[in-house]
C-alpha cells in the first residue's frame, strides 16, 4: 500500500502539521525517543541539486531511529536522466526518470527529490514535473525535498523555530524581506516559510522591490491559510516601515518570476537593490529591538544579512537548522513507522 507523502505543508492539514511539530519537539527535548523505530526501514533520497542541511538531515533522521539512508546524485555515478514524456532518448540521458523511480520505489520504503526549478519559462517551472513523475511512479511515499513551488520540510523547522522563540505567534508579526542575491534563487522557501507563519496566525508582511512578487497561485495559499488561521497578509516594498515592530525577520532573496530564464533582464531588475540586506540598523527596528533572524541556509554573509546580525543576539539560523533534524525525525515516523 502507498504510504503518505509530504509534497507540500499545505496539502497537510492543521491537525496533523500541529501533531507532527508536537512529536518533533517531543524528539527534540529527548522524550520518547524510539532509538529502532525504522529498523530495516529505507529512505533514497535523489538530489538533482547540491545539499548540506537537507542531506545530512535526513541521513541522521534515519540512522537516529535505526533506518538507513542513501543519497544518490543523477549524472554523478548515478546515469543522467530524461524527464520528458515520450521523448526518443537520442541525447545524452542515458536512462528516463520514470524508470529510475520505478526501480527505487523497489529497493526504498520512502523516496526523497530535490529539484530546483530548471525549465526554461516560469510556466513549465512551476509545473514541478521531477518531483510530480517521481511521486506518480514510485509506487512508495514521497518526500519533497525542495522543489520549485515548496520546500515542505524547511517550512515545518520554521514553525517550530516560531513556536520555540514566540511561545504564542498568533498576531505577532513576520516580516518575509526580500534580500539582493547575485543570482535569482527559487520561491520555495518563501513561499513555505509565508505559509508556515500564516498557519500560526502571525501578521505576514511581505517586503520585496516591485517586479519581485511571489507566484499569485502560492500567495493566494499563503492568504488562505492566514484566512483559516486568524493571520494576515500584506505586501510593501517599504523594508524600513515593514520591520517595525517586527517579532521574526525571515530574510531571503528570490528571482523575479516574470523575468525567470532570462539572467541579463534579472540583474537588470536587480541592480540598484544591493541595500536590501539586513543589517543591525534594520534589527534595532523590531520589536525592542530584540526581533529573531531567521534564514533556512546556506546564506552569503554580508550579502544577505551582515556579520553583525548573524553573529549577534537576533540570529537563531543555527536553532532553525537544527529544527531541520527533529521534524524530519517526526516526519520519518509519521510516514514509515507502526506507532
Ligand atoms: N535549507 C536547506 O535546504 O539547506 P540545504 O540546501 O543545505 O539542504
């Protein structure tokens, strides 16, 4: 029988994110921690682009519980592959995606993808079409490990690093902000992050430069989930105005959508906006100054945010990561255990 998977948060339900982040504290503060729950039990992990956290995560998640994890690399001693449906494999990729899928959904219990978003428009992109043949074929559950649209498991360590530092989030404020990057990196963890404190019931701004809004179908999950939940939604591109008060500042840069595919029209769109870092003039803003700085890593310092920042009391990046570990873990027993 195909077990659950774990697409996106937000094809999970309230009850069941608020069970799985409980269980995930449970792990953390060492109670019950069920050191041979997944004996004998395989997670394959496809990484179609490079890790750290998410990798190793998930290769400790399993041996933590006594499962074992293994970690393959397409066109990296593992073959190319194709994804195209009904392609003559004429070209370089030795084998199709629905077939690798289909011989590791024999040898895994659960299977891992991460692909970031590499078709040529924004439309074909957004499609998520690895992660989609992968789930579709595996014949076991799936986990994304961040595609173009979600990063699911970054989004559920982000809600429990806001329950850690908050206690209560409900009404307090989240600024998502928008920070200049040489290169256009993808929505996922934006969008996942926005949809983790709207599920929360946190006041979500959004602060970004015009021409860098997020995809209106994800914005009008992140809006949903904030209808459900009591929270809000808005967007400036006044940074300085959107950090007033803040309690969590989620830094992170983005592409522009509408100029996804296109390098030299994206760093036009960016050029001017290298003062779209956080820095500790930004943090003594929030709210008596003591607003959390959050980030989901890897982070370019004084690009995105500044020595000053990360090294100083606002930073809990390295508690957001650690979070990366135990809601794995609670994922893990969720999707793969007995109990
Ligand atoms: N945050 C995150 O997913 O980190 P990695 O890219 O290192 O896995």
């Amino acid at each position: 029988m195909m077990s659950r998977q774990m697409l996106a948060t937000d094809e999970w339900d309230d009850a069941a994110i608020g069970a799985l982040l409980d269980r995930a504290a449970q792990l953390k503060a060492g109670r019950d921690p069920q050191p041979r729950a997944l004996e004998g039990r395989v997670l394959a992990n496809l990484f179609f682009n490079p890790s750290l956290r998410t990798r190793a995560s998930f290769e400790v998640a399993m041996l933590r519980h006594g499962g074992a994890c293994i970690a393959l690399e397409p066109g990296k001693g593992v073959w190319g592959f194709e994804t195209r449906p009904g392609v003559v494999m004429d070209g370089d990729a030795a084998e199709h995606l629905v077939d690798a899928a289909r011989v590791l959904g024999r040898y895994g219990d659960l299977l891992g993808v991460r692909a970031f978003p590499s078709a040529p428009t924004w439309e074909e992109a957004r499609r998520d079409e690895v992660l989609k043949i992968v789930a579709r074929e595996a014949g076991v559950g799936v986990i994304n490990l961040e595609s173009a649209r979600r990063h699911p498991c970054q989004g559920l360590a982000d809600a429990l690093t806001i329950r850690e530092q908050l206690g209560t989030p409900r009404g307090k404020r989240f600024v998502l902000a928008w920070c200049w990057h040489p290169r256009a990196l993808p929505t996922a963890v934006p969008v996942s992050a926005a949809l983790a404190a709207s599920r929360e019931g946190m006041e979500v701004v959004i602060a970004r430069p015009r021409g860098f809004d997020l995809d209106p179908e994800d914005m009008r999950a992140i809006e949903a989930m904030a209808g459900r939940n009591g929270g809000s939604v808005s967007t400036t591109d006044d940074l300085n105005a959107a950090m007033e008060g803040a309690e969590i500042v989620y830094a992170k840069s983005w592409g522009s959508l509408r100029r996804y595919g296109d390098a030299e029209s994206e760093a036009r769109g960016r050029a001017g906006l290298r003062h779209w870092r956080i820095d500790e003039d930004l943090m003594a803003r929030t709210a008596g100054g003591q607003g959390r700085l959050m980030h989901c890593l890897p982070l370019r310092r004084n690009v995105i945010v500044t020595d000053g920042v990360l090294d100083g009391p606002w930073s809990v990046v390295t508690d957001q990561a650690e979070n990366r570990l135990h809601v794995q873990r609670a994922l893990l027993l969720d999707l793969l255990g007995d109990a």
